[in-house]
C-alpha cells in the first residue's frame, strides 16, 4: 500500500521529537520507506529534521539524505561534520555519493573523502568525480556484476557470489574479456541451464546495447527509451566496461529536462522553484516581461503608423486583440509540435517538406476559421467588405504564425541553442508582432486607406 502523508502522522513526528521519546519514533520511521521519511522531513522544520537524521543510523539516513530535496539537503551537510558525511558516503551507491559529494565545496568535499573508510568505494566515487554530471560517466555507478568470457560456468557463480555480496540489486551479468573490454551479457536461464564446465563466451549474447562515458545524459535517455532498457552498460574510449547506468536515474534526467522545458515554455529563464527567494524568483522572469514589454511597444508603433485607418475603421480596432490572440496561439501550437518532436528526435525529412506540410494544415485552419468571422459578420451585419479583410488576415496571419513556430525552434536547435526557448514569450510576442503588421496592411490593400 502507497504511503500517504497525513497532517496528523507530522503532528504525531513532532511530538515525539518535542518528548524526547526516540524509541517510539525509531520504530514508527523503521517502518517507513527512505523516499516516505525524506517527504517527512520536507514537512519538518529544519531543526525536526536534522533531530531525526542524527537519531537514526547511517545505513538508513544515507538513503534520506539523497532523497531530498536539493536546499534541505545542503542544509543538512553544512550541519554535519566530514566525519559524519563520510559515513553517510559509506552507505549509498557510488553514483548517488558522487552527487552528494559535488554539492559541496572543494575543500569540505577533500575531507570527506579523506574520511571515507571502505578505500575502493572511495576509488569508485572519485573517478566519477571526473565526469561532467551532465555525461553517461557522471549519471552511471560503479556497482555492477561481471564476468570474465573465459571462466566456466562453476567459476562464474561463483565469482558472481563474491561480487554480489556488496550490492543491493544485481540488474545485468555482464561479460568481459582479459582487457576488461564489454563483450556482452549473460543471461540467468543459460547460467542455470549449462553444464557447469562450460565456457562463458559458448553462452552469453554478444548483443547489447551500450553508450560511452562522454554521451549526453538526454541522449542515453533516449536511448534507453527507444529499447526498452531498464539498465545500460557505460564503456571508456577503449570499450572497457566501467559502469551501469539505471532506470531510476534516467527518470531524473527526463523530470529535470522536462521541468526545464516547461519553465523555458513559460519564460522563465533559470531553474527556480515555488519557495525561491523574491530575487532568484525575479532574475529568473524578468528578461521574458521586459521582452514582452518591448513587444507590445513594437505592436503600438505598428499601430500609430495606422492611425488613419482606426480614425475611418474603428471596428479594425475592436478586432485587433482576436488576430494577436489567434497569431499567438497557432505560433504556439506549432513550436510545442516541434520542440516535443526534436526532444523525441522524431522531426525527420527536409524543411521543404514541413514548409508546404505546415502551409497546408494552416491553409485548412485559417479558410475554416475565416469562414466562422465572415458568418459572424454576417449575424451581427458588418460590412462583407469588412469581414473579408478579417478573414483573409487572420489567414494570412495563421500562415505566417505557423512557419514562424515550426522554424525558430528548428533553426535554434540547429544553433545548439534549447528550442523550448521558442514555445513561450519569445514566439507569442514576434507572433503578435507580424499579425497586428499584417492585419493592419492587408486591410489598408482592401479599404483602401493611405
């Protein structure tokens, strides 16, 4: 059953941590899972929490502590001694101490590591250290089954025994040659269906799927979702097996990537969360309001250059709104289609093809949607003349519109610049832009105003 987080399971935290009764809490928080009593202390205030994480052991608070979130985290180390990080390091897996380790700095994270006891997990942790965090080497972990081509299959179980003792899941057997070189995986059914003295390399499937230490963390998260891997092997420049990487933290890379995405949709230009501080929040949305702004300006120069024809045809006025609003919402439409399909790596064919597909599609969008003016204005008795010009701007505006938001985003991927920088404020407000500029020249083409 899903652990649920009630008011009244914090209330009951509180109070034993308020009557110093320890037992009582060590036996309700043992019960729990490290994610559920990470979420817990989320709800705590800070001295609550830290009284807890010093109350339990290590081998239960090292889990907690990478489980939360990344601000009660750093408060967390800074109250704690290199001494007592270091035996939290002890207790996770090589991959999530290596990003526990980065948060802090330098010279705090010098002696910790200084303090670490198990002396080969210290070795693991540190060559990860060398990797970008963004990379496939700064995503895997070093803990891993492998076998060698050469052993038999007694041998092999045994070793696996041996190896096995220091992990908490064994995902894959991998096999190795002498130089450590990945020559594939062994699968459990051929392990326990062959003849004990048979060689590893008569049995194993030289079939697998594996990426290099410097590969882009969205790209092994592409790849591993195109095959349907819950487990990917991380090989050097030499094809030398050096570590694994998970599901668990692939899903991570596509949360965070996809958290980035909407807050770029949104025009916000740096990570930030609900309870940042007032000038982080500022710096983050400020530059899109300031475009935004300039914008809009853009659009009343546009405007003032009309003025003529609002002083005759005061109803383009009233009808000004409906084409930004439509030129907005098709531009937008079109870079969310684009922006999902690049992220998906699904955008295939030449930019000719997607030019006459989107001309195409906005043709049938804006002659149904000038049909629905030109019927209103027959309803409420405009001019035909009127409605005519409607339509046809807001169908050219559609055209334009659309291309503007299949394009930017491709020719800003292209510049290896986010293209999800173009589905928010950056394509409504040139969108809005180009459809009052339209709106207002092909009506003075039809009314006939200077």
């Amino acid at each position: 059953m899903q652990f649920e987080l009630t008011q009244e399971i914090v209330t009951q935290i509180i109070a034993y941590i308020n009557d110093k009764k320890d037992n009582e809490l060590s036996k309700l928080l043992t019960e729990l899972h490290y994610a559920d009593i990470a979420e817990i202390l989320e709800e705590l205030n800070f001295e609550e929490a830290l009284y807890i994480i010093k109350l339990l052991d290590s081998e239960q608070t090292a889990d907690i502590i990478a489980e939360l979130d990344e601000d009660t985290r750093e408060k967390v180390l800074e109250s704690l001694s290199s001494k007592e990080i270091a035996e939290e390091i002890d207790e996770l897996e090589t991959d999530d101490a290596a990003d526990i380790l980065n948060e802090l700095p330098e010279e705090r994270k010098e002696e910790v590591i200084a303090q670490i006891e198990d002396y080969d997990h210290a070795k693991d942790i540190l060559e990860l250290l060398k990797y970008d965090e963004d990379t496939a080497g700064g995503l895997m972990s070093k803990e891993l089954i492998a076998v060698n081509e050469n052993w038999t299959v007694m041998r092999c179980v045994r070793e696996m025994r041996e190896q096995a003792k220091e992990f908490d899941r064994v995902h894959t057997i991998y096999v190795i040659d002498d130089n450590e070189t990945l020559k594939g995986r062994l699968s459990l059914k051929s392990l326990l269906t062959t003849s004990t003295k048979t060689p590893i390399k008569e049995i194993y499937n030289p079939k697998i799927t594996s990426v290099k230490t410097n590969e882009d963390d969205e790209e092994v998260a592409k790849i591993m979702q195109k095959y349907d891997l819950v487990v990917i092997p991380v090989i050097d420049e030499l094809e030398r097996l050096v570590g694994q990487i998970t599901i668990d933290d692939v899903v991570d890379v596509i949360r965070d990537e996809a958290d980035k995405d909407y807050q770029m949709a949104a025009g916000i230009t740096q990570d930030v969360e609900a309870d940042d501080t007032v000038w982080e929040l500022t710096r983050a949305r400020l530059p899109w309001l300031i475009l935004g702004l300039l914008g809009g300006l853009g659009s009343v120069f546009i405007m003032e250059g009309f003025d003529e024809a609002l002083n005759n045809y005061k109803e383009l006025f009233f009808f000004t709104p409906l084409i930004a609003a439509m030129a907005g919402n098709v531009g937008v439409q079109s870079s969310a289609i684009i922006v999902q399909g690049l992220a998906n790596d699904n955008v295939k064919g030449s930019l000719w093809e997607r030019l006459l597909k989107e001309v195409g599609l906005s043709l049938i969008n804006g002659i149904v949607l000038g049909i629905i003016v030109v019927l209103f204005g027959i309803v409420t008795g405009l001019d035909n003349k009127f409605s005519l010009t409607i339509s046809l701007s807001m169908l050219c505006v559609i055209i334009v519109a659309a291309l503007i938001g299949t394009f930017v985003p491709i020719i800003l991927n292209k510049r290896g610049i986010d293209p999800a920088i173009a589905t928010g404020p950056f394509i409504t407000t040139s969108n809005d832009i180009f459809g009052i500029f339209l709106f207002f020249y092909i009506a003075k083409l039809i009314l006939g105003f200077h």
